[in-house]
C-alpha cells in the first residue's frame, strides 16, 4: 500500500507547488470532494471517508506550505530591499 500512496503523494506535491498547474489541481481537488463521484465510494463508511479526508488533508497541508515560503519569500525580499 506505501508503494502506491508514496508516489501518488510526491506527484500531488510537486504538481501543487509548480505555480502553472496550482490552480488546477486545487479546482480538481475541490470539484473530487465536492462530486459525487469517488474512487471509493461513499458506500463503504470508512474507506468512502478515508480518501475525501486524505484529499482534503493533502490539499489544506500542501496550501498552507506553499503560503507560508511565498511570505517567507516576501518578507526576506523586502529586508533586501530595505538594506
């Protein structure tokens, strides 16, 4: 199973962090939570919630990164500025 979601992961990371696709990915992310439509579906009680909880976790936790180096980014171009 680590085999599977590993490669999944890195490829969901690197695709929300190169800023030409961003956007895409979190309209994909959040049309797949919002669809009714699931790779596993909402009928099986935990496993239909797993996979919406993990989209949900990937793409708030991936969001809040990618925010936080862009201030991180801003800030220390404006300490050069400033010097």
């Amino acid at each position: 199973m680590k085999f599977l979601i590993q490669p999944l992961y890195k490829l969901y990371r690197a695709v929300l962090r190169n800023s030409k696709y961003r956007w895409l990915v979190v309209a994909g992310s959040l049309l797949y939570l919002l669809s009714p439509v699931d790779l596993a579906t909402d009928v099986l009680p935990i496993v239909g919630w797993l996979d919406d909880g993990l989209i949900a976790t990937l793409l708030v936790t991936e969001l809040s990164q990618v925010v936080l180096e862009q201030r991180k980014a801003r800030k220390e171009k404006k300490a050069e500025v400033s010097a």
